[in-house]
C-alpha cells in the first residue's frame, strides 16, 4: 500500500512539473510564455533577419518548415494563402518561416529556389544553429507559432485541423489572428502539430 502511494505520489509530481515546464504538447513553452527571440538569421531574400525588425506588426506568425519534409510541402499553398489574407506591408500579421534542417535539400540555396519557385511573400530564414528551434520546442515541420503584440506565445501547434486541404473544417491559426485583433484570446491556443520530425543534430553532453 505504501509502495503504491509513493509511485502515485511520484506520478503526480512529474506531471505537475512538466506541466509547469512546458504546455500540454510542447515540451519547452507554454501559452502566455515570452517567445524566444532571433536575430541575424539569413534569408532567401539575401537580407539578415531578427523578431525586433516586427516591432510594428501587432501579430507574428512563425511556421518551422522545410524543403524536404512532404507534409511542409503540402502546407506551402496553405501558407502562402495564410501571407496574402494577413499579411504584406498594410497588413497587421507578420509571417516568418524558418528552416532549421541541415540536409542538402535544406540548404540555404535550395531554401531560395523553393521561395522563388512558390511566390514566398514572407521572409523564409535558416538557423544552421538550429537554437531558435530548440527554444521553441518545435518538433515537427510544419509547426506553427502565433505571438501577439506582447510577444507572448499566444497558440502554438497545427495550421488547421486537417493534412488534406480538402477536409479542413477549422483553421486554428486563422482563428487565432481573429481574436487577438479583437483583443480577446483565441478559443484554441494548443494542438498537437502534424508532419515530419524536425531533424535535430545530435547535441553531446557535457
């Protein structure tokens, strides 16, 4: 009987902490968290790129995508739609896709052809550090992250709530926009991301 409280007692503290940790599907973040910050991340429009150079944006949305993985290639006329309804120079959203991958197909150049090849209106940047991924949690590309004017992490997970366009019935992200320029929080602020595993380098311990 002892044995059983201790392991329940166990249990419930390690729940408790990763609760306190992280959210319910990010092992890192949690809504309401400050969103980590980057800067002097190349993109294929050849410029250097920072979160501070979208001061003047209320809303950020950040997508961890790549060229190599089918489900982000599938989501690109998603996402380039998601740049035309919200952002662009009038806009209020600002979009920002970052690679982190460090595959051949993921490079730098090959991230331009892609751009070019899909009429990307928005900044798509690489981190050959692959730290901004790490701070965000993401674990799958696409995975998507909306911050409002505070930069606070304000929804994080799936663009919509399925991988085939045709059925998609609810798109979270939309939604999220919606409400925080109403100046309310969004109805859904987490669900479980879809796609390919972000390819992290091994990382040795010290």
């Amino acid at each position: 009987m002892f044995w059983n409280r201790l392991i329940a007692v166990v249990l419930v503290s390690f729940v408790w902490i990763q609760t306190v940790d992280a959210g319910k599907y990010n092992p890192v973040l949690t809504i309401g968290d400050a969103a980590p910050s980057w800067k002097d991340l190349p993109g294929t429009d050849g410029q250097k790129h920072a979160l501070a150079d979208l001061k003047d944006k209320p809303i950020v949305v950040v997508v961890f995508t790549c060229n190599s993985c089918p489900y982000a290639v599938d989501y690109e006329e998603r996402l380039v739609a998601l740049a035309k309804k919200h952002a662009g120079a009038t806009g209020q959203v600002a979009v920002v896709a970052i690679n982190v991958n460090k595959v051949a197909e993921d490079s730098l150049p090959e991230m331009k052809k892609r751009a070019a090849a899909r009429g990307f209106t928005f900044p798509y940047v690489f981190d050959e550090s692959q730290q901004i991924a790490r701070d965000f949690g993401a674990t799958f590309t696409p995975e998507f992250f909306v911050l409002d004017q505070a930069r606070k992490i304000a929804y994080m997970g799936a663009l919509d709530d399925q991988s085939d366009a045709a059925k998609v019935t609810v798109n979270y992200v939309d939604q999220a926009i919606a409400a925080l320029l109403k100046g309310e929080q969004p109805a859904t602020t987490e669900t479980v991301a879809r796609g390919c595993l972000v390819r992290y380098a091994r990382q040795r311990k010290k």
